[in-house]
C-alpha cells in the first residue's frame, strides 16, 4: 500500500515535470537562443489549455464548446493560438530592446487573466472549463497516470528533438549570432527582427502546447490555475538554474525546481494553520532570492551552454569526411 | 448626462487616478533614462512603501501625513539597499538580466508584504469620507490633496534636476553617460541617487494610492503596466512627460467605462502602450527609445 502511494506520486510527480520541461523548453528558445525575454508564460499557457479545452470537450449549457474534436487537434488549435497571439505583441516590440516585450508579455498575461475571468460564454468563467476529455482517461487510475506519463514523455522527446535539429540547423547558428552580436549579424544581411518573430512564435506555441497538456491531465482548466507571476517565474528560475540555452539543462533545472518546490509544499502544509499560509509566500520569496543568487553566482547555471567553437567543427569536419582535412605528402 | 456629471464622475477620479500613475511614471522615467533599463519591481515597490506607511499609522501611531515623509524615506533606504545587493553587481553584464532580477525583486518585495502583513485589504483612516461641494463640483480633501502633492513633488524634483550640481550629474547620466564619466561624474553616486529619489516616489505614489482606494499586496503589481504606459508615453527619460502621460492615462481609464466593460478597464494601458511603439516609440516629448 504504502509502495503503491509512492509510486503514484512519482508518476505524479514526473507527469508535471514533462509539461514544465515542455514550457521551459518553450523558454530556451525565445530566451536561452535568441534573448528575448518573456514574462508572461502563464498567457501563453492559459491560451493553449482553454483553446485545446474548448475544442475537445463535450456541450455544455452557457458556453460555446461541444465541438468534440479529437485531442491531437485540440493540440494543435492550442499551439496556432498561442502563436496567433504572440505574433502581434512580437511585431510591434520586437524592434525594440527586449525590456519592451517584457512589459508588452506582462501586459498581455495580464489581459488574458481578464479574458479568462470575465468572458463565461467561452471560458465558463470562475467555474473554468470541465469534463476536459483525458487520452488513456478509461483505464484503471494508476496505468491511465502511467500511460499519461509515457505520452507526456514523448511528446516532450518530439519537441526535444525537433528543437535540437532546429537549434543545430544555420537558423539556430544565426539566432545565436544575433543575440551575441545584432549589429554583425545585420552587417551580415540577416533580418534581425523577422528572425526574433520567428523565434517568439515558435516558443510561444510550444508553450501553448505545454498548456494544452495541462488541462487533459488535470481533465479541467480554471482561472486559478493560471496563476500569472507565480507560474511565469518557476519556469524562469528552472531555466536559469539549469543552464540557459542548454535544452538537456533545460528539462535538468526544470526536475531540481520542481522536486525543491513540492517537497517543501509537502513541508510546509504539516504547519499549523495561521503559519502554513505565511510559509507558503515565503516559499515564493526564496524562489525569489535563489534567481538572485543563481544570476550572481551561476550565471550559466548547472548546465552551461556548450560553446560552438572552431574546435568543434574542426572535429566534426574530420569525422565527417577524414580526406579533406588529411595532411598532403 | 451633464458636464458636470461627467466632471464629477469621471474626470476628477482620472486626475486624481493620473495623479497616483504619474507619480510612479516618473520613478520609472528616471531609471529607463539614466540607469537604462526597465524596473519591473516598481510597483512592488510602491506596494511596499504604502505599507510601510500603514505600518508607521496603525503600530507607530503617527499621524497620516507625518507617516508620508516617513515612509519615503524608508522607501529610498529600502531601493538603495535593493540595488547595492541585487542589481549592482549585474552593471557589467547586458540590462536585460537586471530586469530579470528586478522581476525577482518584484516577487520578494511582494512576498515580504504577504508575510508581514498578511493579505487582507487595509486602509489608512476609517469612515467614509464625504466629498465637499465647490460651484456644484465634488471633490474630497484627499483628492485634492493628492493632486497638490504630486505638483509639489514633481515640481522639488524638476528644480533638483535643473539646478543643483547633482541634479545636472543625473541629466548628464542620461543624456550621455560615457560622456558624463569622463566629465568627472562620480557614477556610483549618481545611481545611489536616483534610486533614493526613486524610491520615495514609489512610496508616494503607493501611499496616495493606498489613501484613495485601499491597501493591497497586489495593488502595485496592477500599477505597473498603467505606470510604463503612463513614462513610455510621455517619452522616457522626460518628467514632464511621465507627468503628463499619467494624468493622460488616468483621465483614459476612468472615462472608459463609458464604453467598454468595467472588467476591461486595465486593459486600456496596455492597448495605449502598444499604439504608442507602433505610431510614435519616442512618446509625445521625444524621449529616448532603448
């Protein structure tokens, strides 16, 4: 017995930390590639979880919906709103240094929080959306988790993959050119701002992705659990502690954050009422403090981002193809 | 509906609104302009020093507007001491992890309010306060007073900047710094400075809100998109814009719920903010753009 409650909040446990991985990786392309810093995760989050919510879920009364698609289209829907969203915001502030888009991304959570709450005809307002269809959501309580788990898993794999092929591709070579140096990388003819668009948006719906696969989890998507700043920042902090602009790092600092962050919710609900709510923001206050200390210490985080240098290409070139670069006689 | 109407209901909550976001708008103006990057814990800020305040009039039990000067100078201290530990060490490094650790400040300085003290919603003095009537125009004694005190402070600040040795150095700061530098500007100083000076308007600005509404742990952080708005359209770096861009901001907002849905209300900064970067990024006074 006690063995199987282990095991469940394992899976548990794991389930949470693939769709973190998911938004972090999200993160690493529009910050730890390209700079472009976001603050407003959560939005994207939340559009992708209500979108993919209101397209696979059955009709209810008072509320658009009932359109019972199946999930993979949910998903999807989830990642083109997310990135429909993110292209407007993008286009105006992506001329601009990145201190714009961070006020721009917060501005735009916040509106969608006002969305969320106020438009009931499609949100269900403080209710949220239920009866979220679950893939595997008919087997028996453990294997449905388990199975979630491996899909979750997988689906973190695809993107993994896709965004590593991407990153090591001549586009991810220009994105880092541009965020080390703009003006040699204009200099050189590439389209700076068209290049960061790309960038906000890809990350953007891969975030909507993440949402997505939040609200089939949870079979549910309500306002609360979209908590604006409290959301945002535990996947900043993953991705600073972990190593930006390393996607292996990525998904590493995304396991540290979030086991320190249940234990110590484990932690801090045995505490007497009127104390467990003061612990609970002094909990938001460390996470706080461990950016601060993470930026002023660790700068490249856990895992640092490999440097591209000569020497590799040099070896890779001597792998590939030993004729070219052997010695004459 | 009559002018007067209007007026009452609308226009003179707006000033007294743009007052309060001006306020804010000119702390923000003062750190994208000379410090050049944007401080997201501005309104956490703000928060911190209302409270600071209530503190002084509930356990000191000081007097509302003795607790003001007060606080803001607690405020000041408070940002010096934020960025000696948080910020200072990041110069050297590109701005924009500075505004990260400013969003962390934003979370810390929040979380400090919530633990101390707590998250029920506060005010300053009990009772309603009846507006007086001038020639049919209603305004309550903290509305007017509000508005005063922002002229007043604006107004000690821009004499500072314009005629004092260390006012000068700022300007110089944000109009040139490598140039300042090399002038003799002591670099070190002129940050310490601006964070005072910076701080104390957050406390005002936190203080005056905190007096016509009430007090909140969120109630900076729901300041702080109408205060960038409020200093990006003005023109950063120029106080007489932020000042203007607030009141403007306040007068939107307030008179907004003629046409749109209450709920909506804070979403107008934003939308005013993202047609200013796309129209005319320098703000109406042509300030910088980063």
């Amino acid at each position: 017995m006690e063995l199987i409650g282990l095991a469940n909040y394992a899976v548990y446990m794991a389930i949470f930390i693939g769709i973190y991985a998911i938004l972090a990786l999200g993160l690493n392309i529009q910050w730890g590639f390209t700079g472009l810093f976001n603050a407003g995760i959560a939005g994207f989050f939340a559009v992708g979880a209500y979108v993919s919510a209101i397209l696979t879920s059955a009709d209810v009364a008072n509320r658009i919906g009932g359109f019972d698609l199946p999930i993979v289209v949910g998903w999807i829907g989830a990642m083109v709103a997310a990135g429909l969203i993110a292209w407007p915001i993008g286009k105006i502030c992506l001329r601009f240094r990145s201190d714009y888009l961070a006020i721009a991304t917060i501005g735009i959570a916040e509106i969608i929080r006002l969305v969320v709450k106020s438009e009931g005809w499609m949100t269900g307002g403080a209710r949220g959306v239920n009866n979220v269809p679950r893939p595997f959501g008919d087997l028996e309580y453990f294997q449905s988790q388990l199975a979630y788990m491996l899909m979750v898993f997988l689906i973190l794999g695809i993107v993994y993959f896709l965004v590593e092929r991407q990153i090591h591709a001549p586009w991810g070579r220009m994105m880092r050119a541009i965020r080390d140096n703009e003006a040699a990388a204009a200099a050189m003819g590439k389209n700076i701002e068209r290049r960061r668009l790309e960038a906000f948006i890809f990350g953007a719906a891969i975030m909507g992705l993440g949402g997505a696969l939040f609200a089939h989890f949870n079979r549910s998507i309500t306002p609360e659990a979209v908590d604006p700043m409290v959301a945002t920042f535990l996947i900043w902090i993953m991705l600073i502690l972990g190593g930006s602009g390393n996607n292996r790092g990525a998904i590493l600092g995304v396991a540290v954050v979030w086991i320190i962050w249940s234990m110590s919710e484990m932690i801090t609900d045995q505490l007497p009422q009127e104390y467990a709510i003061k612990a609970k923001y002094m909990r938001v206050f460390i996470i706080g403090l461990m950016l601060q200390l993470v930026l002023r210490f660790r700068p490249e985080g856990i895992l640092p981002e490999p440097q591209y240098t000569d020497e590799t290409n040099k070896e890779k070139v001597q792998r590939g193809s030993p004729a070219s670069d052997a010695p004459t006689t | 509906m009559t002018l007067l109407e209007l007026i009452n209901f609308y226009l003179i909550p707006g000033v007294v609104l743009g007052s309060i976001y001006a306020l804010g708008a000119v702390g923000i103006t003062l750190v994208f302009g000379i410090l050049r990057f944007a401080h997201l814990a501005h309104g956490d800020l703000a928060t911190f020093g209302a409270f600071a305040a209530l503190a002084l009039v509930a356990v000191g039990g000081v007097n509302v507007w003795v607790a003001l000067p007060l606080a803001m100078a607690i405020c000041g201290a408070a940002a010096i001491g934020i960025d000696k530990y948080f910020y200072d060490y990041l110069k050297e490094r590109p701005k924009i992890l500075t505004v990260m650790a400013s969003l962390g400040i934003a979370l810390m300085l929040r979380a400090i309010v919530q633990v101390v003290w707590g998250v029920d919603t506060e005010t300053y003095t009990r009772g309603i306060v009846r507006p007086e009537t001038y020639w049919g125009i209603r305004i309550r004694d903290r509305e007017l007073y509000t508005v005063i005190a922002m002229l007043g402070i604006v107004a000690v600040l821009w004499f500072f900047l314009k005629n004092t040795k260390w006012g000068k150095a700022m300007r110089a700061m944000s109009d040139n710094p490598d140039l300042a530098l090399l002038s003799g500007v002591d670099n070190r100083k002129v940050t310490m400075l601006t964070w005072m000076i910076v701080g104390m308007l957050c406390a005002a600005a936190g203080f005056f809100l905190g007096l016509n509404t009430e007090l909140k742990a969120l109630m900076g952080w729901t300041m702080l998109l109408p205060m960038f708005a409020a200093a990006i359209l003005g023109g950063v770096g120029r106080v007489e814009g932020a000042v203007i861009g607030g009141l403007i901001i306040g007068i939107v907002e307030e008179m907004s719920v003629l046409f749109i849905p209450t709920e909506y209300k804070a979403a107008l900064a934003f939308a005013i903010l993202l047609i200013i970067l796309l129209v005319r990024p320098t703000g109406l006074l042509k300030g910088k753009v980063l």
